[in-house]
C-alpha cells in the first residue's frame, strides 16, 4: 500500500525547534505477520546554530524503516527491547504518533548551520564568520608570560 502524507510536527518549541509539517512518502506491507513501513520522512527545522547561535534551517530527509505487531507486547522487559519490531495495540498504526517520534530524535542537538562555523569570540562575542576581532584567545602558558612582557618592552 503506497503511502504519502504529511503530519503536523511534535511540539519541540522548549528545545528551541520550529519544524515544518512532516511529509512522509513511501509504503507499509504486510510480511510474516507484521506490518513493515518503510519509506523516506522529510522536514525543515530551524534552530540556533550552537557556535555562532543564529538561527538556521536545515532540511533533514531520512530514511525510515519500521516493522509492527499487532498485539500486546510480552511482559518480559528484555524481549520488548531486543525486538526489530514494535506492538500496536490498537487496530490502527498511529502514524501520526510514529512520525513524530521519528523526527523528535532525527535533528542533531549540537547542529551547526555550516560545517566550518567560526562561531563567537569567547572574549568579546564577536560573530567571527562576519568580521575578525584582535582578542587573544589563545591561551598562554603562564611560565612564559613574564618573559613575554619583557621582550614587549624592548
Ligand atoms: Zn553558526
Ligand atoms: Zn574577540
């Protein structure tokens, strides 16, 4: 059974998150039993970069792959845990619901809106992917420092 459809996003708002509705594209089947979905979750997210903290948007497309049961699950903690499949105890797979547990964990937390972000001068919070700032943030070895002082002077 083809499937396509698009499902409000989970609400993320006290991680920071906006996320755009989740479009999924893709099939369920019915295999030995249980039901397999399988198919492509694609969304935007817009988030503060963890470097510079400026907003940015990300479009995260994943594939997805999921197996159900229909049933209770056994009350063996171990076995629900090890299982490649999850029980539904309802007569309907919540997809709704599946989805957006899917995309809660999809985006990564510590996300940056371009690989080589400069990010903030820890001195003075310049943004260093605009401008440069003359701070010295390396750190000195202190053994060193008077020595350096000294050569300043001359
Ligand atoms: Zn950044
Ligand atoms: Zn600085």
């Amino acid at each position: 059974m083809p499937l396509q459809l698009e499902v409000p996003p989970p609400d993320l708002s006290q991680e920071g998150y906006a996320m755009s509705p989740l479009q999924f594209r893709g099939h369920a089947r019915y295999e030995d039993g249980a039901v397999a979905l399988l198919g492509t979750l694609r969304f935007t997210v817009t988030r503060l970069c963890v470097r510079c903290l400026k907003p940015f948007t990300e479009t995260i497309e994943s594939e997805l792959q999921e197996r159900f049961v229909h049933g209770t699950p056994p009350l063996s903690e171990e076995t629900v845990e090890n299982a490649d499949f999850e029980w539904i105890s309802t007569d309907e797979i919540p997809l709704m619901y599946i989805l957006q547990e899917w995309a809660r964990i999809l985006p990564d937390p510590f996300g940056v809106c371009k690989k080589d972000c400069k990010g903030l001068c820890p001195v003075c919070g310049t943004d260093l992917n605009i401008e440069t700032c003359s701070c010295e943030t390396e750190t000195i070895d202190p053994r060193l420092v008077g020595l350096k002082a000294f050569f300043e002077k001359r």
